[in-house]
C-alpha cells in the first residue's frame, strides 16, 4: 500500500491491490478509480500545486491525473467563507472563484 497526501493537505492518494483512491481529507468523500495498471502501482506523486498527481506502475507506465477531489474541496471552502464575509470586495472576487450566485 502506498499513500500520498497532497501539498495542500486537502486530499490523501491511496493506492491499495492496484486501485486508486482519492480521500478528501476535511469532508471524508472518497473517489475510487478502480485498477489503473496492469499488475499494480509502484509510485504516487503530487505536483507542487496540488492539482496533479501521477502515478507509476508495474506496467511501467506514468499516468497524470487531475486532482477533481482536492478542486470541489476548495470550492467547498471558498463557498464557506463567501457565506461568512461581510466585505463587499471580498464576496465579490469569492463569487468569482467559485461562480456562485450572490449569496444574501
């Protein structure tokens, strides 16, 4: 079993008999990609920016993957504090980050 977590500490990479899953680590979600290579997976790694990660197999390939789990993660968070902000300049730039409708 291997395990990665993220750089921004928002989601844990576990690959387990072959299978690789996604843990976001404040919500507990779980996202399961099932056997990515033929007989296993030998490495997992994170890009500095969290929103990659590969993995290297037995089949001696290298896959890319988006980071979807760690994304809807942040826009849970941005959502959050866009509800909690009295700041009319920062409601506005957290409604454009996450593309939200105003939030009385």
């Amino acid at each position: 079993m291997l395990a990665a977590i993220s750089p921004d500490a928002t989601t844990v990479a576990i690959a387990a008999d072959g299978a690789l899953y996604l843990y976001h680590a404040g919500g507990g979600g779980v996202n399961g990609f099932g056997v990515v290579h033929e007989g296993g997976i030998t490495a997992l790694c994170w890009d500095p920016t969290s929103r990659y990660f590969c993995t290297g197999g037995v089949d001696r390939r290298i896959r890319v993957w988006h980071n979807l789990t760690g994304l809807s993660a942040l826009v849970e968070l941005l959502r959050g504090r866009l509800t909690a902000t009295r700041i009319a300049t920062h409601r506005v730039r957290l409604q454009c980050l996450t593309r939200s409708s105003p939030v009385e």
